[in-house]
C-alpha cells in the first residue's frame, strides 16, 4: 500500500466560489499529510483563487494550480465568463453547464500528457463528465459534495417514494419520507440541482457519475449530521466519509484571508471598527456570492437594521445595482445610521468577522459553506434562504441544531406574487427577529451556548483523534489499496495482452 507522500490527487471543482473554497481547503488538508495535490480549473476561476494556494505554498503545503480552456464562446457564453456568480439568467446557466460537460476532452488530454497517472480524482458532483475519463484511464473517482447531508438526503428519499412525481404544485405541503428528523416543506423550499425543464440529461449524468463512484466525500462532521452521512451511505450503497468542516482546519483570519474574491473594503478597517465594541454586539449580514435580494428587500431590510438598534456590518453587494445605490445615497442611509453600521458596498473579509469576539449574530442565506464557518465560530443565525439547500440548512440550523432563529422566509423570491415585490420580511419584522436572535434572555443565552459546544466540536472533528481526522486517514487509505490494485489490474492485463500477442508470432 502507498504512503500519503506518494499519492497523487486530482480535484475538479465546479467553477462556482462556494464549491471552488471547501475543494481547495480539502487539498489543503491532503496535501498537509504529505499527499501531491492538483486543483484543475479554467483561467478567470484560477485567477481568482490564486492567492490562497499560493499562500498555502508559502506555507509549505505543495498545491498545484493548473489551467484548463473553457470553451464558454462555443456555447454562447461571453469570454471571460467563467463562474457562476457572473451568470444573470437561465439561459445562461445552461450554456454554463453544456461548457464544463464538453470539457472531458481537454481534461483526459491534460490527464494522458501527465508523467504518471493520478491515484485519485476528486470530482465536485456537479462534474459527472470526470467519470468517462476516469474509466478510460483507470483512476479511482471520488465524488465530492458541498451541501449539507441532510439536504443530500431529502432529495434522495423525496424521489425513491416519488414525492416529486406526486406533487404538481410547487408550494404544496409534505412531510419527507424515511427521513431520520420530521421535516416538512415543498417542491419549491425541497429543490434539487439540475431540476429545472431542459437539464434531464444533466440530472441524469450526475446521478449515475455519484451511483459508480468509488466513494463520496461531504463536508460536513457527524457531531451535526452523523445521522445524515450515515443514512446517505446506506441508501447510495457508496463508501462514504465526512471529512469537514474543512474551513475549521483554519479558523485563523488572516490565514483565510484570500478566499476567490478580494474585499472591497480593508480588513484592518473593519478589524478596528469590531475592536470598538461589545462582544457579541454585533449583527454581521451577508448573502453570499450567488443570492441577491431585490431592490425592495434590500431597503425594507435595511430599515429594518436601522430601526433595530444594534451594531451591524452588511456586505452589501446589491449596493451595486442603480436602483440600490440611488436609495442609500438618495435618502443618506449611511449618515443616518452613523458608526452604529458599517456597509461594505460588495465583498467583506467574513472570517475575520465571524472570528470577532464582538460577533454575536450572522443574517446568512444559509450557503453551506457561510453555514459551516457560523458554526465553526460559534456565530448563532438569522436565516434568511434563497434557493435550493439554503432551506435545508436553515431546517438544520434551526429546527435540529437550536442555533438559528428564521427570518420568516418561506420560499424562493420566485414564488412570491408579483405585487410582493421580492419582499419577505417587512422591515418591522426585521426589527423583530434582529431582537430575537440578539437579545440575552434565556433562550438567546441557551442558543450562544449551544453554538458555542458546536464551535468546539467543529475543531475537535478535524483534529487528530476527531471523527473527521479520522474519516480523512481511511479515505486516504483506501485510495492508497484502491490505486495500487488498479495499477496490478492494469499490469497484468498489458502482461496478457502481451503474451497473447506472443503465443500467436510463429517460431
């Protein structure tokens, strides 16, 4: 069997930053055991997450970066488009995807012209055309999951006793079946990706790429979702490891500093400004790189924060919208509020928010990746979901872990009527679950500190002797025994080959 040292590891993100980061800290991970590790991406995607693996170099964990052509342009795509978070419509989407599923010759070239064979690929699940090119060469496959497991499987079990087929209408209540937790929602609050019309085939190719793999890796750790994992194994019948949270491996701000996109505001800046006040006092808000709210959400949301009193930071990147940017400037939002809020207008250095001890509430669109770093820290949430696994997450933080208090949102923005406007939560109602979450009465106490043991229990699993420590050591020991009977297989059947090829030459 192969040491860690002589292992070679191939990941293939999906080029979206919430998929981009928990690949990345998981090469991190395995190349601080030693391991040789490659991310492969397209040239704006690599661009942007440059600076973190060079950072990890500087620090003597050997990531590699390497370059793939996207061939956007032949699908319609503007050049440089490259990442979903520069997608703005449906149709763009789908051309987004038919480019990375046309890039599995590109890769196995890359592949064929590498010295020696990788010993794995570690493919994001929404890069099911890895696994062509892992057949034909004979390399182990991992698949790789960002949301949580308990989002993984409520799909699942919602479309074995086929609850999707059942139920037409999007907003009509059920209860998920033979789930472990009771869990109730609908189409629209229980979506699947690739579940929109003209993406079956997509749908079709990552459920088969997950069902022939040689095992999954979720990030997540089993102190949150252990009956999850489980569960999930069991029904995919697939060897499975939970190897998170990979952002708790790195809880240090400056260390997590370079994530894909630079902060529009100094992070000294910001440091200072958390310096000068109480612990737990402040409300940090922000929606990720995909959820936008509307114009009219974005303002009742900001009155709301106004109103409320309390400390905030907003990163804020619909301030670059001319309808939002016209209303703070317009009305002198920013005055008003004076040094109780501070707004960055785009990207904010979140871990160093979070890892703030003056912290004491996150407004997140519960991305799993921003779900896990409120966890990792101790943070508790105001959820406020946008699509998809966001209302998963919120179920876990709130309904199973205690460390969430909801917004009130209770679908998409798409299946609000038209004279909502996109509004969710009224700025009244803001104030209301602002004070909730915040407030120090008993119940907000006993939620801190329930945040506060899953905070400590987030470092422990990734460290050694913790679950997640120890899922990270037999995954890489299974690859060790995996690419080592792959290489005999491979020996021997040339070796056949060959002597067949003998017997038949006359003498």
């Amino acid at each position: 069997m192969a040491a860690a040292e002589e292992l070679h590891f191939l990941l293939v993100p999906l080029a979206a930053q919430g998929h981009i980061i928990p690949m990345v800290e998981v090469g991190r991970l395995l190349a601080a055991r030693g391991a040789r590790v490659t991310v492969v991406t397209t040239p704006v995607n690599a661009a942007r997450n440059r600076a973190a693996v060079e950072g990890a170099r500087r620090e003597g964990v050997e990531i590699e970066l390497t370059e793939v052509a996207f061939p956007g342009r032949e699908f319609g795509l503007p050049d440089g488009v490259e990442n979903m978070d520069q997608l703005v419509d449906l149709a763009m989407y789908q051309a987004f995807f038919k480019a990375f599923w046309s890039m599995e010759a590109a890769l196995e070239e890359y592949v064929r012209a590498l010295p020696r064979r990788p010993d794995c690929l570690v493919a994001d699940a929404c890069n099911p055309w890895t696994a062509p090119v892992c057949d034909r060469l004979g390399i182990p496959r991992l698949v790789m999951h960002c949301p949580s497991a308990y989002f993984l499987l409520a799909v699942h079990c919602l479309a074995k006793h086929g609850v999707y087929d059942r139920v037409v209408d999007h907003l009509e209540p059920f209860e998920v079946p033979a789930f472990p937790v009771r869990a109730v929602g609908n189409k629209a609050t229980f979506h699947g990706f690739f579940k929109w019309p003209g993406a079956e085939k997509f749908d079709h190719d990552v459920d088969e790429a997950e069902a022939t793999a040689d095992g999954l890796l979720i990030n997540t750790f089993r102190d949150i979702e252990g009956v999850f994992v489980d569960a999930y194994a069991a029904a995919l019948g697939r060897t499975t490891w939970a190897i998170g949270p990979t952002c708790a491996a790195r809880l240090d701000a400056e260390a997590s500093a370079s994530r894909g996109n630079r902060a529009d505001v100094d992070a000294g800046r910001i440091v200072s400004w958390l310096d000068a006040r109480p612990p737990e006092s402040v409300l940090y808000v922000s929606f990720g790189s995909l959820a936008h709210l509307r114009p009219k959400q974005v303002i009742e949301l900001a009155l709301g924060l106004e109103a409320s009193g309390r400390p905030f930071i907003w990163a804020i990147k619909e301030a670059k919208l001319a309808a939002v940017s016209e209303w703070l400037d317009g009305e002198g939002y920013e005055e008003r509020v004076g040094d109780r809020g501070l707004l960055v207008r785009g990207w904010a250095p979140q871990v160093t928010i979070l890892s703030h001890p003056a912290a004491g509430g996150f407004v997140t669109h519960c991305g799993w990746n921003a779900t896990l770093e409120a966890i990792s820290h101790g943070v508790p949430t105001l959820t406020w979901p946008i699509f998809s696994d966001q209302f998963s997450s919120e179920r876990l933080l709130v309904d199973v872990l205690g460390v969430g208090v909801r917004s009130g949102v209770k679908v998409p923005t798409l299946f609000l009527p038209a004279e909502a406007e996109g509004v969710h939560v009224a700025s009244a109602d803001v104030v209301k679950v602002v004070t909730e979450l915040m407030d120090g009465g008993a119940e907000g106490a006993a939620r801190r500190a329930r945040a506060k043991e899953f905070a400590a229990k987030a470092t422990a699993a990734v460290e050694e002797g913790g679950s997640s420590h120890a899922d990270l050591t037999d995954m890489i020991g299974y690859i060790s025994e995996l690419s080592t009977k792959k290489q005999l297989g491979e020996k021997s059947t040339n070796n056949t080959e060959a002597d067949a090829a003998l017997s038949v030459v006359p003498s």
